[in-house]
C-alpha cells in the first residue's frame, strides 16, 4: 500500500503540503492548470525553488485578483459540486471545509452554514485543499499519516482580533492530534487548512516501518535564520509483513440426499456467518451413490455456529472436525477505473514485497452490461488496469 507520511517539525500549512507533493511527484502543470479546471479565472501560479535553513523546497504561491473575502461553507460546496474531481476527492475536501466551518462555529456559537470562511473560504485555501486530497489521489497515495506538529508560539492577527498561537479554531482542528509547543519565537506555524487537511486525512502517527520511495520539502512562507521552516512528506510503501500462519478448524460432513440448488443456498449462508472458505466437492458414497462433500474453513471463533448452521441447514448427521494451519498473504481491496466505471480487485502482497491484483468477476459483468461491450473486452482492460496498479 503506498502511503503518505507528514512530518511537521516546523508547522503545517495547505500550501506547504502542495508544494511537498510537488516536490515527491507532483506534476507542477497539474498544479497549474488547477484554477481553469475548478473555474477559477485569471489566477496565475508560481511553482519555485526556494532555500529555508540550507534545505531546497518547494513553494506555491497563488497569484488571485480581488475576490470576495471569504466565502460560506454553502458557496464552497457548490464550487466542489462543479468541479471533475473524483467523487472521493470531493468528498474529502467537503469533509475539510466542514471540519473548519464546525470548529469557528462551536468557537464562536453558530452554526456551521452560519459562519462565513474568512481566510480558509479564500481562492488560495481554496485551491490548497482541493490541491492537496486531489494531488494525494494523483500519486496514488492511499493512507495518510501525520507526526507531532510543531504549534509555533506567542500570538497571531486574525480577522476576530489577536489570537494565541495557536488560533482557537486551529486548536479544536488538532484535537486528537500529538502536538508539541514551539519552536521559541516562531508565531503562528499551523494554519486552520493545515489543521484541517490533518484532521479529516491522518491515519495516526506513522507506522513503526515503512520502506520510503520518495521524500520531499514544502516551504513555508517565514524564513527563520539557522532551521528550516519546511513540511517533509515521505511517499513510502508500507512495510508487507511475510505471509502468515493462522491455527484454524475445518468442518467436513457428506451429503447424498439433498439438492445442488439447496445446498448451494446453505454454503452461501455459512460464508455470510463468518467462514473463511466454503468448497462443494462431487464424491462417491457408500453402494455407489453420488454425493457432496461440504468443507469450511472457520476461525475456532465461528466454528460452533457454523456447524451448527449444518446441521440446522443440511441433512448431515455428522460433522468432522480438524485442526489445520493456513498460510495467508496480506491482502486488501483496490478500486479501479475502467471506462469510466468502479471496478472492486483483490490485491495481495507477495513474500518478495510484488503485488498481484485480480479484479473482481461481479463488477467486470456489470461494467459490461452497463457499457454494452463484450464481457471479454471488459475483463481484458480490467485485467490490464490491475497489471498496471500491481506494478505501482
């Protein structure tokens, strides 16, 4: 699974994420071309190096005519409704301007669709939000984790008058998230979007191991003498524990005298309860006769109700039982796109740290009788699109 890791040693800012991702991967004209996307005219964008405490970084600045200050959550949700971003990434960036509409709201006592977004509802927090979860999804990052956040000191200037650093609504944003006061003499280093983008993104602190592929710097705007005011993002393959061994049970009886359709019905059953494998197996019996071996494989957990879902469900008298170790790779569910459409694949992490992915035979067949194409050609580009995410 690839992840982001954010390291906020010096602070966490919307813009400072952006320019990170730029800095790891990011293509810069994706990043350019974002305001036209999202309908926001005449905007200009200015993607640099720039030195903070001998490091190089990345910076982004937005360069926006007069616009309305601030906006209320309302207009910032129709602008995300418009915009061609994935559903998900919509989805997350609605999650962060309400995160920031319902703390100022619960600092101030209001409602959220009350509160009017002064800063954050600007087009530079704007574009950094939507930068940011859209970006993540561009690098195929699919977790998100976040270490102590450097808080800054002293006090700040805000649109309700000076505030302590950090601003309240910034601190509710944090609750939950390990923090530490500091560096002395910085101001303020968290801003309610960094706070935000936190807050609806994090995992938790980073793993204990992970396998770093990438690792990048975005600059923040204060330039302090002897350190670096700078976000380090890490893109890292989360470290792939080996295949492991699992004690489970197996239930086996032999079945001659019930229908196919029926017993298929009971094994569909005992998966929905709990069972990790159910096969049907043609066998002979006793004078001859044609029957059906039923196997599970069960946690020791859920073998008692499953077998007593055979003998409740099938006509066995009888029902074997056997200790027996499995040998399982890690595996998890992807989401893929193929003509448009979601397609669910199962993604497994071999010994060596490969992926294979296989996507799911449901969804090929819907995707077809949805496009009206063969079956064959779905299952063709389907399987082409799980290549390409498995070499990720």
């Amino acid at each position: 699974m690839r992840i982001a890791i954010l390291d906020p040693f010096s602070g966490i800012a919307g813009d400072m994420i952006l320019a990170a991702l730029i800095d790891v991967g990011l293509d810069p004209d994706w990043v350019r071309a974002l305001p036209s996307v999202l309908g926001l005219r005449d905007i200009g964008v200015d993607i640099r190096e720039v030195i903070r405490g001998e490091i190089v970084c990345r910076k982004v600045d937005f360069d926006i005519p007069p616009q309305p200050h601030g906006r209320h959550i309302k207009e910032i949700r129709e602008l995300l409704a418009a915009t061609p971003a994935p559903p998900r990434v919509r989805e997350l960036a609605d999650s962060t301007f309400t995160a920031i509409a319902s703390a100022e709201g619960e600092i101030h006592g209001m409602s959220p669709d009350e509160v009017h977004l002064h800063e954050v509802g600007a087009v530079d927090a704007i574009l950094d939000v939507i930068g940011v979860v859209w970006g993540l999804d561009q690098l195929a990052v699919e977790r998100v984790y976040c270490g102590p956040i450097a808080l800054g000191d002293g006090s700040v200037k805000a649109a309700h008058g000076t505030l302590p650093v950090p601003a309240p609504a910034t601190l509710k944003l944090l609750e939950g998230q390990p923090v530490r006061p500091g560096p002395e003499g910085s101001g303020e280093l968290v801003t309610p979007t960094g706070a935000a983008l936190v807050r609806v993104l994090s995992s938790g602190p980073p793993p204990a191991e992970y396998v770093p592929v990438r690792s990048g710097f975005g600059a923040g705007t204060k330039d302090f003498r002897g350190r670096a005011n700078a976000l380090r993002v890490v893109i890292a393959n989360e470290a792939s524990p080996d295949a492991t061994v699992e004690e489970l049970l197996e239930l086996v009886c032999d079945i001659d005298d019930m229908a196919p359709e029926y017993l298929a019905a009971v094994a569909d059953r005992i998966r929905e309860n709990g069972a990790l494998d159910v096969t049907l197996t043609p066998v002979t019996m006793k004078r001859g006769r044609p029957g059906t071996r039923v196997e599970i494989l069960s946690r020791p957990a859920e073998a008692a109700v499953l077998e007593g879902l055979l003998f409740a469900e099938t006509t066995t008298i009888g029902v074997r039982q056997r200790s027996v170790s499995r040998r399982a790779l890690p595996r998890e569910m992807v989401r893929l796109t193929v003509l448009g459409h979601e397609i669910a694949a199962k993604l497994v992490t071999l010994p060596n740290g490969r992926h294979r992915a296989k996507p799911e035979f449901a969804d090929v067949q819907r995707v077809a009788l949805a496009t009206g194409r063969p079956l064959q050609d779905i299952s063709r580009m389907a399987a082409a699109e799980a290549e390409r995410y498995s070499n990720e």
